[in-house]
C-alpha cells in the first residue's frame, strides 16, 4: 500500500512523540499495518476466526437496538391507558438511551490508563443478557401492571441497555484497534451491517408469508394486533438473550489470543517488572488527550460522523416512496415494498463495508475520503426523482429507485464508515491506537443525538395524508375518570352536552365515510365490545358515530376509548389503510383536548386546516 503523502495529511513523526522511540513502536510513517508481515512486526496475523468473532460482536452491538425498535407496536399496547406515555414513549427512548449512552461514552473515552476492554465487552454482554431477559419475562408475567409502572420498568432497561451499548462500543473498537489489524475493524462494521439486512429480510418475508387478512377471511384470522404482538416482542426479545450469550461466549478465545500477542509484544517489560499481562499492557499505554486524538484524526473523525449524518435523511424517504405498478401483486404493495427499500439500502451497505476489504483504498488519502463524503450530500436529490406519496415519480421504474437510489446510497454509506473507522488507526501511535478505537465509536454516536431530535421536532404539518381518515374522540366533561386521555371538549363542542363518547371520521377523496362507520358498527356490534353505536350525523366527507347516556358507562369506562382505537384500528388495517408513515410509531398526536390518528392509502391529498381546541 502506497505511504501517505505528507502535503495532503502530515502522519506522526518520531519528533511529535513524546516519548523515544528506541525499543518503543516505529514511527507511523514507516509502519505498514495492513501488512502483517512488513515493517510492523507488532501487527497480530490476520485470522479468519478472529474476524468472524469480531464480525459477530458487529452484530451484538446494533442487535439490541434493533429489537426495541422492531417492538414498539407491542411498548404502545402495553402502555393503552395512558395518553401521555402511548403518545410519547418513543420520544422518551430515544431522548434515554442517547443521553445516557453519550454519557458514559464520554466518561470512558477519557478513561484510557486504567482500561480494560475485554471487561468493557463482557460487561456489555452480561447487561444485555440481563435486561432482554427481564423483558422476555415481562411479555409473560406482571400483564396487569399500569401503563405508568411498565414506562417506568422500559425505561429504566433502555437506560441500562444504553450503558451496556457504550461499553461494548468503546470497547469493541478499541479491542480491535489493539490487535493492530484494520481488517478486524472492518468486520465490527460489517457486523452491524448484517444487524441491519437481517431484521428488513425477516419483515419482508414475513408479510409475505403471512399476508394482511382480508374482509373474506374468518373472524378469528382478523384476532386483535395485541396477541401477535406479544408473540413478536417475545422472539425479538429472548433472540436478543440468545444472540448477547452468544458473544459472550464467543469472546472468551478472543481474549485468550489477544493476551498471547500482548505478551509476546511486552516480553521485556513483563520479565522487567510486570507478573500481569494486563498491567504490562497498560504500562505500555500512551495516555492521549480527546483533543489531541482529534487533531491527528482532523479528518477522519468529522469524516465518519459526517457519512452518517447525511444517511439519517434516508429513513424519511424511504418510509413514503411507493411502488410506480402498486397494482402488480403483493411485493409492490406498501407493507412489502417499504421494507423492500429498507432492505436495498441495507443490502448495499453491507456490500460497501465488505467491499473495503478490496485492494483498492483510500485510507492513507483522509482529506480525499472527507471530500467524498461531503460530495455523498448530492445522493439526497435522487430521491425526490421517486414516487413519494404515490405522486408519480420523474423517473418511473422501481429498478432506478431500488438498485441506482437505495443500493448505491447504502454502498456509499458502508464503504465511507468502513474506510474511515479502519484509517484511524493509521495515523496514531501503537499505544494510541486502543484509544483511537473508543475515539472513533464516540463519533458514531455524537450524530446520532442530531439525527433524533430532527426526526422529533419534524412537523406533522409537513406530512402527506394519501386518500386518508382522519378520526378523534370527544369525551364528555363528566366522566372523570377518563380525563387522563382527554381534557375534555372544545368550548363550543357541540356533543359535549350529549354525554357518552363521539368518534367523528373524516374521509379523504375516494373514501365513503358511511361504508366505513357502518362496517365499524357491524364489527362492534358483532364481537359485543359496544353495541349501541350509532351513526350521529354525516355529510360527503366526514361521519360522526356517537355511544351516548348510559350504554357508556358499562363498567369500562376508562379503557374504552383505547379498546376502540383498537377495534377501529384493526378494521383499517384489514380494509388495506397503514398508519401514516411519520405516525407509525407514535399511535396518537395530541392537538387540545383531541385525539388524532392519521391512515392513509394511495394518492396524496392536502388535508384541510381543521378546528383545533383551545382552553
């Protein structure tokens, strides 16, 4: 591999150490690391089995995640009861675990004398162990427990995941980095990318297997979302307890060959003075300030937290693009072909973190790899050429938008990371290289702070409701003990004086809002949740269904709005209508004293300013 060139990016010199380098690590620019048998004899022999194992802590780390997030259908059954924490739970995760994973990745990227990583990874492990096999129980045990208490318990195992993550992260890559082979930070990469492709793989097919159950299929194949979805949140969880053991496991020969590198490394020091592998090790550690790890790592520190900056905008995309042949069979439908877009663009960014693994590089040209990814910004129009809301696309084929949009954005991302993670341990010293890992993984997360607050300060004001209905309930004043899902109606309500509840649905163009309320009325009626529903007043684009006087207050008083989304949700859903995209994990949006929830289905309408409450 080509040194690199001074007038570009100036490497470590034997004058910018501190310390003398006689019997100490060479200078960088003579050091060839990805050549294990080169110029640094302190380069570990690349193995095969080392990188599968590296590759599979890749996976335990993003794995957790993943699951929280692939179990937020069943956090909001869970927490039905409850306005404020239905409404607002996923807000409270990501606000959690990104304060608190930041935190403790701040504290342990400063500490770096005393580290052990190894136990920083083990650590990580047994947490996650822990914490998924408490909530694996919870699926199981202590049901009754009020929303309140099961916020309290979720979020309070976000939390001590979050501090398991940052462990495993600082750890994880500064294991890596200590080996001294780019390869095995690599396969970390590579790791997380396959805990990316594997959950869009299992969505696609899943939908594809087991299909959204239609009106002409049996009433017991159309079962409330709740018990499905316990069943889901139970696998997800106890396959999170399988996979943290696993690698738990997995370690333990990991760190048996790291010490005989360290100790065949230290053999001076450790027949000087040291009897500990460990101890000798830490002595030979350069004690770095973050600051003066971001001046060597200028460009490539930016670089990575750059890279992933620009990829957080392509969820929001990818979430509203719809198939240009949606009527060409089940795969081009939304509940397939969404995921299907997920799983492109994580395809493509598994193969851009195993394509480093090329010949080819650019790791010792940093400035070159920084220009790339801030020219990657130019990617981000390829996407309004697409069918957003199902508009029509500028350029319609699901070809262009699946392999040239989501694949080659995907590849762009996994190259760029993998390339810039994999060079940082080119422009520090050996004992720095340990603290460059736990610097880089620091980076990694610093965007993911941007990314989330973005995402919950994005306006409901700017999403596209397609042929959609809109509905909200007006609980009467009287009945206190629901006031915790509403404040009650509008001043000038005119069905506040009726008592009992109101479900007004409001259709968009293409949808006869009579179908609908009679159809609610008829599942209702005939599962005896609510008979006595009845149709209050309609006109062409809206209905009012109304349960008034005593039929309301049949001893569910308090659960009954929620018991209602439900049914009312799961009619929609076996009608064809998805939550809007932007609602899909935020079940209700509070506007007052109102409940809103957004459906939608094919053609993207502009939603008339409706009356919002005021005290």
């Amino acid at each position: 591999m080509d040194r690199p060139a001074r007038a570009e990016y100036e490497p470590l010199t034997a004058a910018e150490d501190d310390g003398d380098h006689d019997g100490g690590p060479e200078p960088l620019e003579t050091s060839t690391v990805l050549d294990g048998d080169g110029g640094d004899g302190h380069a570990a022999p690349f193995s095969w089995i080392e990188y599968g194992i590296f590759a599979f802590l890749g996976v335990a780390m993003l794995w957790a995640w993943n699951m929280f997030l692939a179990a937020a259908p069943y956090f909001a059954f869970r927490l039905a009861g409850n306005a404020w924490a239905e409404a607002n739970f996923q807000s409270a995760i990501l606000t959690v675990s990104t304060l608190t994973n930041l935190s403790v990745l701040l504290i342990l990227t400063n500490v770096q004398q005393s580290a052990s990583y190894p136990f920083r990874i083990n650590s990580a492990l047994v947490i996650n162990s822990v914490v998924f096999m408490l909530l694996t129980c919870s699926t199981t045990f202590f049901l009754d427990a009020s929303p309140g208490a099961y916020l309290g318990f979720l979020l309070s195992m976000v939390a001590c995941s979050a501090v398991a993550m940052a462990l495993i992260q600082n750890g994880a890559f500064a294991f890596a980095a200590s080996f001294g082979r780019p390869e095995y930070m690599q396969a970390l990469m590579a790791g997380q990318g396959v805990a990316g492709v594997l959950p869009a793989v299992a969505q696609v097919v899943a939908v594809l297997l087991f299909p959204p159950p239609t009106d002409n299929q049996s009433e017991p194949s159309k079962r409330s979302l709740s018990e499905g979805g316990e069943t889901s949140a139970f696998l997800y969880f106890l396959a999170a307890v399988v996979i943290s053991v696993t690698a738990l496991f997995a370690l333990v020969p990991l760190v048996r060959r790291h010490n005989r590198i360290v100790e065949g490394r230290l053999a001076d020091q450790m027949a000087e003075s040291m009897n500990s592998i460990e101890a000798a090790e830490r002595a030979a550690r350069k004690v770095t300030s973050l600051w003066a790890l971001f001046l060597k790592l200028r460009w490539l520190a930016p670089g990575v937290a750059l890279t992933f900056t620009v990829t957080m905008f392509f969820p929001v995309f990818t979430a509203k693009i719809r198939s240009v042949q949606e009527d060409s069979g089940l795969l081009f439908k939304p509940p397939v072909f969404i995921p299907l877009g997920f799983f492109f663009w994580n395809l493509g960014d598994l193969g851009g973190r195993m394509a480093t693994m090329l010949p080819f590089s650019l790791q010792h040209r940093p400035v070159l790899l920084f220009a790339l990814a801030a020219l990657r910004i130019g990617q981000l129009p390829l996407y309004l050429l697409c069918n957003i809301g199902g508009k029509g696309a500028v350029i319609s084929s699901d070809f262009f938008y699946l392999f040239v949009v989501q694949l080659f954005f995907g590849l762009t991302n996994g190259w760029l990371g993998s390339s810039f993670m994999m060079a940082s341990g080119k422009w520090v010293d050996e004992g720095e290289r340990e603290a460059t890992g736990g610097f880089m993984g620091l980076f990694l997360v610093l965007y993911m702070v941007d990314l989330g607050y973005q995402m919950e300060t994005y306006s409901w004001d700017h999403v596209c409701y397609d042929k959609a209905l809109k509905w909200f309930f007006w609980p009467d004043p009287k009945f206190d003990e629901i006031r915790g899902f509403s404040q009650g109606p509008c001043p000038a309500d005119p069905f506040g004086k009726m008592g009992g509840f109101k479900i007004e649905i409001v259709a968009g163009p293409g949808v006869d809002p009579a179908r609908i309320a009679e159809c609610i009325i008829e599942r209702m009626t005939l599962r005896q949740f609510a008979p006595g529903w009845e149709i209050y007043s309609i006109n062409d684009d809206s209905v009012v269904l109304e349960l008034h006087g005593p039929k309301a207050l049949r001893g569910r008083t308090v659960t009954q709005p929620f018991q209602l989304w439900s049914e009312v949700r799961d009619y929609l859903y076996d009608e064809g209508y998805r939550m809007n995209p932007y609602f899909e994990h935020r079940p209700a949006w509070r506007d007052g004293s109102l409940l809103y929830l957004f459906y939608q289905r094919d053609e993207c309408v502009d939603w008339p300013k409706f009356h919002k409450c005021t005290p």
